[in-house]
C-alpha cells in the first residue's frame, strides 16, 4: 500500500487482523491503542469490524503506538513498469516456459535455425524477461524483456544492448501454445557490415516437443518439413505480413 493511497478493503481486512493480533500478544485493550494512538475508540472499533475503512492517517498512528508496520503484510502485486505494457505477475504466467524457436537461417538459403528461448519473471526488473539458449553462434544470443501492451495484444521480446535494438513482434498465442510473429534484427553482411533482416519466427512450447533438434535443420533433414510448416504459415495464415 502507498503511502498516499486508501486502503482497499482486503488491505483493511488484513490490517484489522494484524491489530487484533497485536492486542491479544501484548494483552492490550482496544481503548488503550486508541489512547495511544491518539484516535477515538470508536473509530478503531469501527475499523476493526469492518464497517468503517482504516484512513492513511489512522494507519499511520496505530503503526506509531504499536511500533510496527500494518502494511509489510500486504501482498504485493508485482506489476511490470508502464512502458512494457503494465501487466501484473499472475496474469502473464501463462507465458513462462521454454520456446523451441525457429526462423530461418541467415547464412544458409533454405535451412531452418532452431535454439531455445526462456521466458521467465524477472524479480530484479519486475517484468517478464526471456533469453536465447542453445544458439550455434552462442556469442549472439539475444537477452532482454517482454512488453505486452493491453492496446495491440501483441507480445514484443524486446532488445536493447548500448542502443543497439532488436524486437520479435509475436501474436499471443494458438489453442496448442503455438506463437507465430516477425523478427527485426541485424544479419552479417558483406564483410563485417551489419544488414537489417526481417524474418518469420515461431515459438512453440518445449514440454509438447519431446527432444527436439537444435541448431541447423536442412532440407534431407527429418524435422525440415515439420520446421518449415510452421515458417511458412506465418505468411499465408496472416499471423504477419512481409511486404516489398
């Protein structure tokens, strides 16, 4: 609880059961807290039975006369910062898990480039966060956070490394978890020059899997069909549009 909002009526509940708890520790009656604290009886009794909300200013005086806090108990609801969508913990985890990820290969026309990506709550920065695993080029997996604007419905894994950005702008996700999106990121090009890429990329959840292959999957492979299937419906199922 802030400490310039109301509290809302569970926070009055829990409150109310923290006091109660007090007083029968310290074997304190209700009229000496409110003496202490400097509030009328009937206001802590009201407060305490539920028919009268506890105020900032009474929360504030009873912490001072019982000497500790009413509000540490209050659970917090862990929201990720504004500009990734503002989205609660709980209503994300459906989210959480592990990704085989395909796209298409950038060095080898044709191939298909399969590796793992982790999506999990960051407790440090408060939002979801995901990072790329089992990558044959390992030096370049991609790490960063999960912005889900309520606005759009999109999933965006979102990379910025000293100003440096890429985003996968993914649809939520299909009936069996399947999520289908764009990837904009920088390939190698001629030399050591970077060229802006966009490619189709799927994710599709590791447990229905069983132990997929990583890596480079080329035509003659026996997972190529089933790779490709999942790249090209992208286009033709209108999960994204590639125009020139």
């Amino acid at each position: 609880m802030r400490p310039d909002i109301e509290p809302s009526e569970s926070q009055n509940a829990t409150m109310a059961a923290r006091i109660r708890e007090e007083l029968a520790r310290r074997r304190m009656s209700r009229q000496m807290l409110a003496d202490i604290a400097k509030i009328s009886i009937s206001t802590l009794e009201k407060a305490l039975n539920g028919s009268r909300p506890f105020t900032v200013a009474s929360v504030v005086r009873l912490e001072a006369a019982l000497g500790v806090s009413l509000r540490d108990r209050v659970p917090k609801v862990s929201t990720s910062r504004s500009d990734l969508g503002g989205y609660a913990k709980a209503g994300v985890a459906w989210l959480e898990g592990d990704y085989l990820t395909l796209r298409p290969s950038f060095e080898v026309a044709g191939a298909i480039y399969a590796y793992r990506t982790q999506i999990h709550w960051d407790e440090a920065q408060e939002c979801l966060a995901f990072r790329e695993m089992d990558r044959l080029d390992a030096p370049f997996s991609q790490k960063g956070v999960v912005s889900i604007p309520s606005k759009s419905g999109q999933i965006y894994l979102y990379t910025n490394d000293q100003g440096q950005m890429r985003v996968a702008i993914l649809n939520r996700p299909h009936i069996r978890g399947e999520i289908y999106g764009l990837l904009a990121t920088l390939a190698v090009g001629a030399g050591s020059n970077l060229t802006p890429v966009a490619a189709p990329i799927a994710l599709l959840p590791w447990p229905g899997i069983g132990n997929p292959k990583l890596g480079r999957i080329q035509q003659g492979d026996a997972e190529y069909q089933d790779c490709r299937k999942h790249l090209t419906m992208i286009v033709d199922a209108g999960y994204a549009k590639l125009l020139t």
